[in-house]
C-alpha cells in the first residue's frame, strides 16, 4: 500500500543533505524550534479533534445528563 510507495533515502541523498544544513548554518536553537513548531502544528489539532470526537461520543451516548 502506501508503505510500498514511499521512497527510501540514499546514502548520497543523506550525505547531501547534511551538507546542505551545514551550508546554511542552522543552529541547534533553530533546529530545537523547527521540531517544535512541527509537533505543535501537527499534534495540537490532532488532539483537539479527537477531544472534540470523545466529547461529541459522550453527549450522544448520554454520559452528560
């Protein structure tokens, strides 16, 4: 399925990459907020949708009365 599809990264490609970041002169500290910002943005609507799931389930199953 979609495993099969995903491309696999080389050798070549992660040593041109490392290069790349090098070339740029990313910091630790823009490195630690680049990850950060991405948990944020990817885990904070993620866990207010399932919230919103798990409350909606309960108000329709009467667990709110």
């Amino acid at each position: 399925m979609i495993w099969r599809r995903l491309k696999k990264s080389t050798k070549e490609e992660d040593q041109k990459f490392a290069e790349m970041m090098e070339e740029e002169h990313v910091s630790f500290r823009e490195r630690l907020l680049m990850t950060l910002t991405a948990y944020v943005v990817l885990l904070l609507p993620s866990i207010l949708i399932l919230l919103a799931l798990a409350l909606f389930s309960m108000w329709l199953f009467g667990a709110f009365s």
